[in-house]
C-alpha cells in the first residue's frame, strides 16, 4: 500500500494509569487517574494489529511519507499510526514542526569531546524549542475533541518554564476559535525572549511569584475544578506528539539505532519519557532492532531524578527537591509530573536493552555553561540545555560509560537565542554568586567601537567611510594589497 494518501488505520486510543492500570476511553480530556491521582500513558488498544505490517514494511511506509506531498504527514505525523491513529487529515495541524536537523559535531569539537556525536537541533522548530512536537499533537487532538462533541469554546492553560507557554501560544493564535489559550509563568524565571513568545501570539499571559513547581499546582488545581484543557506534559498528547523524536533519530540512521547513545536534558520528565516510550514501540514493531542508549542529564541544582536512580537498587526512593538557580532554566523542576512513566519505562529499557540502556547523569553549571559556549563556538547553535547535553556527554566520557563504536545524538531542546541572557552573563563574568560559574576569560567576547560618535568630525562621507576603513584595518592588523 502507498501512503500518498492519509493513512486508512484507525486505532483505539486509551489512557493507561501507571498507579492502578485502570483505562479511560481516550476521547476525553484525562490527566490523572480519577481513581488513584497517577498519571497516564496513552495506549492504542489495537497495536498489535499493526504488526501485520512487519519492520521493513513500515520502514518503507515511513520513507514513503518523507517523499510524499500531504501536509498532514509532513510533520510529525509522518508517523501516524505510531502517534495518534484515531484523528482525520482535517484535524492534524501542522506549523513546521518536526523533521529537525541532525548536525554532525564539528571535527574540531568531536575531537575535543573524544566521542563522535551530533547535535539533533530541536530549537529549529517554529516556536524554537522541541515542545512544538508535543503540541501539534495535543492541538490536533483537541481539535478533534471539539469537532467531535461539538465544543464551541474551551481555554487552554499551561504551567511553563518558558517553552511549553511559547509553543501553547503558539498553536491556539493558529487554530483561533474555538480554542483560547492562557499561560501562567513563575515571575522573572523565563527568559526576555521566551515572555514575548506568548505575548506576541496573543495569549493571555499570567506571572505569578515563585519557581515553575508552585505554578505547576495551580494549574493542576484549575485542571481538576474547572472546565479547561491542561497542555503541561501531564496531558498524555503531547507525549505522543514528542515520541517523533526518536522516530526521526531512527530513519536518519537507517533504522539502526544499535551502537547510538541518546542524551536527553531532564526537567519534568515528559521529553525523555516520550523517547523512550517511542524506541519501545518500534522495537515491538520490529521497525529497530537493538535498542539505543538513553542517557538523561540533570543539573545538580534540579536533580531529583539522577538522585533516584544514584541510589542502589533496593534503597531507591523517590522524593522531590528544592532547586537551586539553574541555567538550564527550562529544566530547573525539582517535582517532575512525568517521573512515575519515567520509572516504567526505564525498567523495560533495561529488561529489553541491557541495564546500561537507561542511565541519569549529574552535570555542574559550570560544565553547562562552558559547554554550551563551546558548542556555538563550533558552529553549533545550542541552548544552555543544549549545553547541558554536552556537558553530560562529557560527564559519561569522563566515568567510562562510553566508547568503542559508540556514537551519541544530543538533545539541542531550544534555540540558543531564547538563552541569550545567560551568554551575556558568561562574557560580562557577572552571574549572580548562586548559580556557581566562573566564565573562562579567554572565551568572553564584546563587541568593539571603532571610533566614538564624535570621531567623524566634519568628515563627508567618503573620508568618514575611508577613515573607518583604516582603523579597522589597523584594529585587524590587516596587510595592504599593492595599489596599481
Ligand atoms: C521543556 C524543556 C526541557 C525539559 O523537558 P522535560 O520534558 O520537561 O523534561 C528542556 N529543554 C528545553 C529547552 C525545554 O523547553
Ligand atoms: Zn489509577
């Protein structure tokens, strides 16, 4: 069959508690179990009906798509029947997202770093960060939702580091009515650039005091008493929609993932569950074969999850902590909604892939920022989370957790320019004392002023362009090329 049409599959989508297993009917807005507060997964009921098709098949469909002229299949839906195969062609929305670069490490960097890796430049997503994936799904789904059941207006709202509510924003200024979008921001903790995402698509923008945790419980409060549609990762949609990561790691690759190693920043969980979530569903397919490395990095001024899993098997426990200032701000989460499906799907990582095939790694600030500038000084465009990826690849380096033929694909979640703000601080050496970083000197760098405003004098301006032109090459130590 060719796809150069809409998929005809259609599945049955429930939503799995991982506390008590009880299933919910997917045609409704669920964000924790009614019964026991857990959170869920979504679950098409008829997966196994796709292994009809088997692993080569669906990889040709998948090539099929990437060849193929509908929009609908050109984002992250290219991998519809793996994401939501309950909604129509006309309910898929689609800004861009997805189908995201994978960018070989410049030689030099490689060389510094000892590991071959690539960074997969999730900040080239249309609101620059890799939270489009999850909303593209979420925004289709609720367009369904309202065709369906014949909704005529329902407000969206979100909790966010800065990311989630740009994207959020995003996304209901496209869909218009009848869906409306609010977003509730922890005051002063997002960046300049990340406040005017939402603003600029004409949300409604909310600050209130405190970290994106005492937000969190706000909106999860608005969630359970009022009629509105929660787009934190809680909501199970926007896993799907982010499981395409991994899809597209995979066909980049040829669909051999067996010598791969995936480094994910951690924050609240829901991005490196999505990875996961989706390897496993193409293991079961038989799409891959041997099962990639998941490596998950935390800061440890927001590591709860490293903390966990650093304990000994039979001592672990969970609890959440306080976080400290971080400049993986988009991070920067001590109570992780997503940390129970991380701990499910971390366990069948390991049942399936080895017990190396699920690792957290704990990075300083120092080593984030200082390899987020490293990164970009190779011709990378890395987000201080980007960064953070690095700084755990060099982490995992630097204990022998890597090496031989293996690999690594880093997780670039944003776009460097939403993390401006924290380069300045590097090359101004002037970070606030509870951050922990000391800028390396040699790598600050200002612009330089050629000549003050008052410098050009009387000058007309072919002497003021010629008398420029001569102190910049005085400045650049430039060599004169004989005059005939
Ligand atoms: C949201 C976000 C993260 C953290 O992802 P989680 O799914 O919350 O773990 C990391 N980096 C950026 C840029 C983000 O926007
Ligand atoms: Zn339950």
């Amino acid at each position: 069959m060719s796809d150069a049409v809409f998929p005809r599959y259609r599945g049955s989508m429930e939503y799995v508690c991982l506390g008590c297993g009880a299933r919910f009917p997917g045609d409704t807005l669920l964000y924790t179990c009614p019964a026991c507060g857990d959170v869920f997964m979504l679950e098409d009921r008829d997966f196994d009906q796709l292994k009809s098709t088997d692993g080569p098949g669906w990889r040709s469909r998948f090539e099929a798509r990437a060849a193929g002229r509908v929009p609908a299949l050109a984002g992250v839906f290219r991998y519809y029947e793996l994401i939501a195969p309950i909604l129509e062609e006309e309910d898929i929305v689609y800004l861009g997202e997805g189908i995201t670069p994978i960018v070989e490490a410049s030689p030099r960097l490689r060389d510094m770093v000892g590991v071959p890796f690539a960074y997969k430049n999730d900040g080239q997503n249309p609101s620059a960060s890799f939270k489009d994936r999850g909303m593209a799904c979420a925004f289709s789904f609720l367009k369904w939702l309202c065709r369906c059941k014949g909704w005529d207006e329902i407000l969206t709202v979100c909790a966010s580091t800065g990311d989630t509510s740009a994207a959020a924003a995003l996304y209901a200024a496209y869909v218009g009515p009848p869906l409306k979008s609010v977003v509730l921001l922890p005051q002063g903790k997002v960046t300049p650039q990340q406040l005017s995402q939402p603003l600029g698509s004409g949300a409604t923008v909310i600050e209130m005091p405190g970290v994106f945790d005492d937000c969190m419980k706000v909106v999860e409060h608005l969630a359970e008493h009022y009629r509105v549609a929660l787009l934190n990762s809680k909501n199970s949609w926007r896993i799907l929609g982010q499981e395409s990561y991994a899809y597209e790691i995979a066909q980049w690759h040829g669909w051999d993932m067996s010598d791969l190693c995936l480094f994910v920043p951690v924050g609240n969980a829901g991005n490196i569950t999505a990875v996961m979530n989706g390897l496993l569903k193409m293991r079961r397919l038989g799409i891959i074969g041997r099962l990639p490395r998941v490596f998950g990095v935390q800061s440890e001024h927001a590591d709860p999850v490293y903390r966990y899993y650093a304990a000994p098997k039979d001592r672990r426990s969970w609890s959440p902590v306080t976080v400290r200032p971080s400049v993986a701000q988009a991070a920067m989460i001590g109570n992780p909604v997503s940390f129970p499906r991380v701990r499910s799907l971390a366990e069948r990582m390991q049942e399936e892939g080895g017990e190396k095939a699920f690792q957290i790694i704990q990075v300083t600030e120092q080593m984030i920022m200082d390899c987020m500038i490293l990164a970009n000084r190779h011709g990378h465009i890395a987000c201080t989370q980007g960064g953070e990826s690095l700084a755990g690849l060099c982490r995992a380096k630097e204990l022998g957790l890597i090496g031989g033929n293996e690999r690594a694909v880093l997780d670039d979640t944003a776009h460097s320019l939403k993390f401006a703000g924290f380069q300045e601080h590097y090359f101004a050496n002037d970070f606030p004392e509870a951050y922990e970083i000391v800028p390396d000197p040699a790598l600050a760098n200002r612009p330089r002023l050629l000549a003050p405003e008052t410098a050009r004098g009387g000058m007309d301006a072919k002497a003021w362009t010629e008398h420029a032109a001569g102190l910049m090459a005085k400045l650049l130590d430039l060599k004169a090329v004989p005059q005939r």
